[in-house]
C-alpha cells in the first residue's frame, strides 16, 4: 500500500506536492480506511504552503485512492486520510 501511495502521490504531478514524502501508511481504525502521514522533504516550506498542499491533496482524494486501486489486488479500496507531520517523522524512518 505504501508503494501504491507514493506513485499515486508522484502521478498527481503537482508543484504543491513534489516538496512531500509518505512517511507512513498505517490503518486507521481498520483495513477500510488508513491514514497517510506525509512529511516535507525541506525545512523551510512554510505552513502555509503545507496548508495548500494538504488542500491540493484532500481535493484529489477520490483520483489518489482510483491511482491505489489500479495497483493493489484487494477486494475493496480503503478510504485514504492525509495528514502532515513534521519532519521528525522522516528522520525515525531513516
């Protein structure tokens, strides 16, 4: 699924989101919806543009989770949720 989002991420082809990287795709609560923490990749974006990134993203939610659906093999497609933390995220996955 982590694979899956990150190329959907990249297919979008958005100056918004070229500066985030998935840090996480976790379940949440359950396997119908899981949450996708994405992480800036610089240290000076500013929030705002954070902001209109996340936008940008919730806005191509139904395209980002038909991009996910094209490559997993599972019966049902979960609900994908987004959120930004900071970049200390992308650290511990290092």
């Amino acid at each position: 699924m982590f694979d899956a989002v990150t190329y959907a991420l990249a297919a979008l082809d958005d100056p918004q989101i070229e500066e985030l990287a998935v840090a996480s795709v976790v379940p949440a609560p359950s396997s119908s919806r899981v949450l996708v923490t994405l992480v800036a990749t610089r240290e000076d974006l500013a929030t705002d543009a954070l902001a209109a990134a996340l936008a940008c993203i919730d806005a191509s939610a139904d395209e980002l989770r038909e991009e996910v659906a094209a490559e997993i093999t599972r019966q049902r497609v979960p609900e994908l949720v987004f959120r930004i933390a900071p970049r200390a995220v992308l650290a511990e996955r290092a």
